[in-house]
C-alpha cells in the first residue's frame, strides 16, 4: 500500500461541484487501501480577491497582517474538502500549516521553510484517515502565521512528500501535463511523459506557468519524483523525476515563452568593474532578478547596459538603479519597451551540438532578429519582439521535431 500526497490547485476546488469530484478522487486511492495525505490551494481568484481588498483598505498593508488575512483561503477549502469526504464515508481531518508543522522563517508573505515536523499526520494516517493539509502556509518558531510566496501550495505537497517520503507526489492541476510548448499556441504540441527536475525548472522559469518555480527547485534538492497532472480527466500526466542526461536522446524538450519581461537600459555608466557590480548588487539585495544581460563600450569611459526584468518588477528595478546611479555620480535609466522571452531546453543538450544554429536558423526563417541572448548548459533564451512571439514559437517548435 502506498503513502501518497496527492495536490489539488485552486481551479480544481474551485466550487462545491469540483470540491466533491476532488473528495471522489480521494476515496478511490483511500478505498484501495492507500494513505492519502491531500494539500489544496484557496479557490481560484480568492487569494487575489483578498489583496485587492488588502489594497482598498491601504497602499502598503502590513506584510504579517497580509498573512494572517492570505492564509484563510486554504483554511476554507481545508475545511470543505473534508467535509465532502465526510458526506461519501471516508473518515479525514483538516490540518492548517501550522498543525502539518510547517516551521518557516518569518519573512511574511515569502517564508522559507526551515523544516517540517509533519505534525501528528502519520499518527493520524494510521488511524486510516485522510489528512487535508492547507497548501501555502506555515507558521514560524513562535508561532507566527506565514505563507509562502504565491503558488506555494505546491511547495507545500513537494516538502510534505519529502518529510513523509510518501510514495507518490501528485500535483493537480488545471491542465493535464507539461507539453513541448504551449498547446494553445503551438497546435500539434506533445505532451511530454517524462522530465527532469533540472528542464521543469528552466521550463518554470522561463514562463511555462505550470509550477512555481521554487516548489522544482525543493523537489530537485529532495529528490522528490512528482507527477503533474489534470484533475479534470484520468490522463496520464507528466513525471518529473531526476534523470540520467545518458538517457537523453533529442536535443531539445520543449520551448518556453515568458511575455513579461520588459528591456531595461543603462546609458553612460562609468566603465569600470565596481560600478557594474554595484548596479547588480543593488537590484539583488531588492530582490529583483535581471536576466539577459549585454554589455556595450560607450565614449569617453562610459558604458551602457541593457538587460531584461520581470515587467510586474520594472518600476522598482528603476527605482533602485537611479538610486545606484545617483550614487555613482552618472548615468541614465530607462525602459526600452516589453520583450518576449523564448527558451529552448532539453538535458540532451549537453551531448548534442547545432542547437543554437536550429535555433537561429528557425528564428531567421520568420525574420526574427535578436540581440540578448543567453545560455545555461540546458537552455538557450532569446529575446524578441512580442508581436512575432507566437510565429517564432511555432517555427522554434519544428524545427526541433517536437510536433506530433
Ligand atoms: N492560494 C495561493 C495563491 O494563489 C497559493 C496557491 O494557490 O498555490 O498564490
Ligand atoms: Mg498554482
């Protein structure tokens, strides 16, 4: 019999009718015989709907008041979850954060997790029951209520399935797997039965929104095998697991598109190493991550600087840099417009050669010219214009084969 966690987001309990297909899912593995443990979000488009009245109420709420108002929304559905198992027989008890043992540090609103005691969940299990946990919360050593960062609830079902070393890891979820691209987009994109942690989280990051980019990185660091798949049907899902890069025969998994990035442009930066390192250093402590970065020599030892931010994060990346700048004694800041982000990424690119030549040879073929560009062992990121994005996805997308 198996010990498994099984996650449920927040589209799939987003009403009564789905909260009881969830609890029908969960009888048919606890009837079996198997201990299930099961970690939901807030129904879809609560959380947001409590920052916004968070909002109404003041510009700059305060963060730890923010956790104890963001942290109802799991409660709620913890409670009807078990409820609704309770209406078809299945004996379950609801568990906040806190009571999972989910020890965080108290940054608010975007808590690590330190460790997890698993709270009395075993104990619970062994007494045949299904335990519903609330994803994306926790609470610190002295009792603080946190949450973790939006899209925690994954983080959640990924280190409960490491604390328990549950068999199985399952994320639910509102599309049924990781595809070579986006489906809606690209129309003959696959469905890809097996990843690795290494590609989901290229792919996370690089604007494939299917996980919260730090719940692979937990899982990576775990070790923790997890399935994604859709709660909606009985589809096979996509396996995430640690992989053998040996094993790897094409190039190339899937292409990634992140539409949010905007172009940010340092001009007539003093040339020199401490004011570029300055720069970085500034937008890190802020905890704003750059990405694509070039470099160019001005006149008269000035240099500029462009490279690329998450557009949600412009306004407080310029904010910080004049700052820098003001500092330095010069330079100018500005926006240079959105860009798209495409990413190609496969492990199998380790072994193979030609990828950036298929790559920019597609890109050429719809007349889309780039000029940041970076790479990583297992990606390679351009950016482009938004208009052409989707051709030049489409086009990306065959000239690696990946299509059906
Ligand atoms: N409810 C939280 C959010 O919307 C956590 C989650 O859904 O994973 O971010
Ligand atoms: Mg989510």
């Amino acid at each position: 019999m198996a010990l498994i966690v099984q996650k449920y987001g927040g589209t799939s309990v987003g009403n009564v009718e789905r909260i009881k297909n969830v609890a029908a899912k969960v009888k048919a593995q606890w009837s079996q015989g198997h201990r299930v443990v099961v970690v939901v979000s807030a129904r879809s488009g609560v959380t947001n709907e409590l920052v916004a009245r968070a909002k109404a109420l003041s510009s700059l709420p305060e963060e730890r008041e923010m956790d104890v108002l963001l942290a109802t929304g799991e409660q709620e559905t913890i409670a009807l979850t078990v409820m609704a198992l309770h209406a078809i027989g299945v004996p379950a008890v609801s568990r906040t954060g806190a009571q999972a043992g989910i020890v965080t540090d108290d940054r608010h609103t975007r808590a690590r997790i330190v460790r997890i005691t698993g709270g009395d969940l075993l104990a619970r299990l062994d007494e045949g029951k299904v335990v519903v946990v609330a994803g994306f919360q926790g609470a610190t050593e002295s009792g603080e209520v946190t949450t973790l960062g939006r899209g925690g609830s994954d983080l959640t079902a990924i280190a409960v399935a490491a604390s328990i070393k549950a068999d199985l890891c399952q994320i639910y979820t509102d599309v049924d797997g990781v595809y070579t691209a986006d489906p809606r987009v690209v129309l003959d994109a696959r469905k890809l039965p097996a990843l690795s942690h290494e590609e989901m989280l290229e792919l996370a990051s690089s604007g494939s929104k299917v996980m919260q980019a730090r719940s692979v990185e937990f899982a990576q660091k775990h070790n923790v095998t997890f399935e994604v798949r859709s709660s909606f049907n009985d589809n096979p899902g996509t396996l995430i697991k640690s992989m053998d890069k040996t094993l790897e025969d094409a190039a190339v998994a899937g292409v990634a598109l992140d539409r949010s990035q905007t172009r940010v442009t340092v001009g007539d930066l003093p040339d020199r190493p401490d004011a570029v390192a300055a720069l970085f250093a500034d937008l890190g402590d802020a905890g704003l991550s750059v990405d694509m970065i070039i470099k160019n020599l001005g006149k008269d030892g000035k240099a500029n600087l462009t490279f690329s931010v998450n557009t949600d994060a412009y306004a407080k990346a310029e904010k910080v840099i004049a700052e820098t700048l003001r500092r330095l004694g010069s330079g100018t800041v500005r926006s240079a417009g959105e860009v798209a982000k495409l990413s190609v990424v496969g492990v199998g690119m380790i072994s193979h050669s030609g990828v950036a030549a298929t790559l920019f040879k597609a890109l050429a073929s719809v007349g889309v010219n780039s000029d940041l560009i970076t790479t990583s062992e297992i990606k390679i990121s351009v950016a482009l214009d938004p208009a052409k994005a989707d051709e030049a996805v489409r086009a990306v997308h065959a000239a690696f084969g990946l299509g059906k």
